[in-house]
C-alpha cells in the first residue's frame, strides 16, 4: 500500500534496543547492526537502509537533566547508549509498533526496503539456540499491496521446513478460509511475530510457547514489516499473536470479535487455524467466521446472506 518514510519509527527502535541494553540483554544483530547503523554517517550505509535522521528532544526551559522522571522498573538507570539519548525510552512496545530505521530508506521502493529487511533476518543469530537449530527463518510472504495482513505467533515446524507461513494442515485451512472470504494467500500478506521455530530439544516436530524475550527480539521486524505494507486490516491469529502485540495474558475468548488498534490499523484476533484442528468443532469455526466477517465489511468485501449462514444449524 503505502511507500513513505516514518520519522517516529525511530522512537520504536531506541524504545526496544535501549530498553534491551538497560535491562542487561545483550546487543547481538539486529540490536548491534541497527545501533552501529544509526552510529555511522549517513554516507557510509548502503543507500537502501539509511536511516533517517530523529527528531531533536522536546525540553521545557529551566529544567534541568536531573530533574527528568526516575526510569520505570523495567528501566535500569545506566546511562543510556549515545545513539538512544535523544529519546524517551518506554517500558516495552506494545500497541504503538513503529519499525526500525532499516526499513526506512530514503531511496528504494517499499518491496526493495523489504527485500534488504530480509536479509538481515535471515542472519539473524539474536537468539542462538534457534538460529542453530532452524532449517530457515520464515520471514513472511504474499503482497507488498496486501490490504490484509495475517500474523502468527511464531513459525511452525513445517514451516520451518517449506519456508513460507502458514504450511501444513493449518495453512491449507487458512487457505480455504480465505477462498471463502474472495481472498488468496497471494492477496494477502503473511507473516508471525517469531521469524524461527521454537524448537523443542529432542522433539524436532513439537511447537513450544516462544519465550518473551525471543518475541521482542522480533518485534522490530515485524513492525517494519506492518509499516512497509501499510494494511488496511491485520488479522492476529492466536492469543500469542495478541500478547506479542499488545502484552497482557487475556485469553483468546475473551480477545476475539473485537477491534483492536496498532499505529492506526484496526486488528482483528481470532482463533489459529491449529486450534480449529484440534478442536474440530462446528460452534468454534462460526466463532472465527464471525470474525473473518467483520474483516470482510471493514475491507469493504461483499458479505452476502449465504456468507452469513456459514456454520449455523440447520444451514
């Protein structure tokens, strides 16, 4: 959709990496590539991922350093690194997702911004265990004009192995899902939060919760991703999706049918096609209907009577 620069993205990356290096958490890729980009004079970085430049810090005269708010508890009060000074930190991103500098190029097209955000993903090792033990980072596939997006939690175990989100029995649901819906996976863009598998030690196959940390590792990707794309509608699929995005730990049941907001584009969640799968019941696939209906209307797609009797009783 839409191809412009953010000068606020800015504040996403400092917030993230900052509160990372005050927390004690280390500063391997991307965290270290970004700080040493944004460090760099503009001349010296690849045209594609120069950064822009922040905006100068609001203060109010007579106030003195010292007399700033004390960081809150997940703040440390070490000195801040030179290059995120300039900006308040925050706690942890949550709703306001604004992607990092990379993403942002001054030249190129957004799909070419794109293409030089996957290749840092792709040698991403923030989180070793996983890096050594992936087949590939799944980074996201399907339209730089996607009116929709689709996030997951974090990259399966097929999808390990396919390279593309949403494989296996959940993605050919999803497919279907969207066929109903008068979409394709090629119409829309899909991506999760966690670019690698969750590997468990001796259970190549099995999918475990991501950690906290490994989410906001990742989160600066997806949100260049949302920024590049600029959807008119996301789709979170899962309550891990939810929490990556927003915090907070309220189950799906109580999250779903309703609009949430990130930087401006309304988010639906709902239940994962795996879920469906696991529980393969007519009452939960009308629960995610009604959901998929909603995005329907808001994208301005058709939603018809027949559309409507999809999964009741007797229809």
């Amino acid at each position: 959709m839409a191809d412009a620069s953010f000068p606020s993205a800015l504040n996403f990356v400092f917030d993230v990496l900052s509160s990372r290096r005050r927390a004690g958490m280390g500063a391997n890729a991307p965290a270290g590539t970004l700080h040493a980009l944004l460090e760099r004079p503009q001349s010296a970085a690849p045209a594609v991922l120069r950064r822009l430049e922040p905006s100068a810090p609001v203060l109010k005269e007579g106030v003195p350093p010292q007399a700033a708010p004390a960081p809150s508890a997940f703040q440390s009060a070490a000195p801040l690194p030179p290059a995120a000074a300039a900006v308040k930190p925050a706690p942890r991103p949550g709703a306001s997702l604004l992607p990092p500098p990379l993403a942002l190029a001054g030249e190129g097209s957004a799909a070419q911004r794109m293409d030089a955000l996957r290749a840092v993903a792709v040698g991403c090792t923030q989180c070793p265990n996983l890096a050594a033990a992936r087949a590939q980072v799944v980074f996201g596939q399907g339209s730089m004009e996607a009116a929709l997006m689709i996030i997951g939690e974090a990259t399966g175990a097929e999808e390990d192995q396919e390279g593309r989100p949403f494989a296996g029995e959940a993605g050919e649901l999803l497919e279907k899902m969207l066929k109903v819906m008068g979409l394709s996976m090629g119409e829309v863009y899909a991506t999760s939060v966690l670019k690698c598998h969750p590997f468990v030690p001796g259970e190549p196959g099995a999918l475990r919760p991501p950690h906290p940390e490994e989410l906001e590792r990742c989160l600066p990707y997806l949100a260049a991703q949302i920024s590049l794309v600029q959807p008119k509608v996301i789709v979170a699929l899962g309550a891990g999706a939810m929490h990556a995005l927003f915090g907070g730990k309220t189950p799906m049941g109580s999250l779903r049918s309703q609009w949430h907001e990130v930087e401006g584009i309304p988010v639906m969640p709902t239940f994962h096609p795996r879920y469906l799968l696991r529980n393969d019941d007519v009452r939960e696939r009308r629960k995610v209907w009604e959901d998929l209906m909603q995005v329907m209307e808001r994208l301005g797609l058709t939603v018809t009577e027949r559309h409507r009797s999809f999964f009741l009783k007797g229809a």
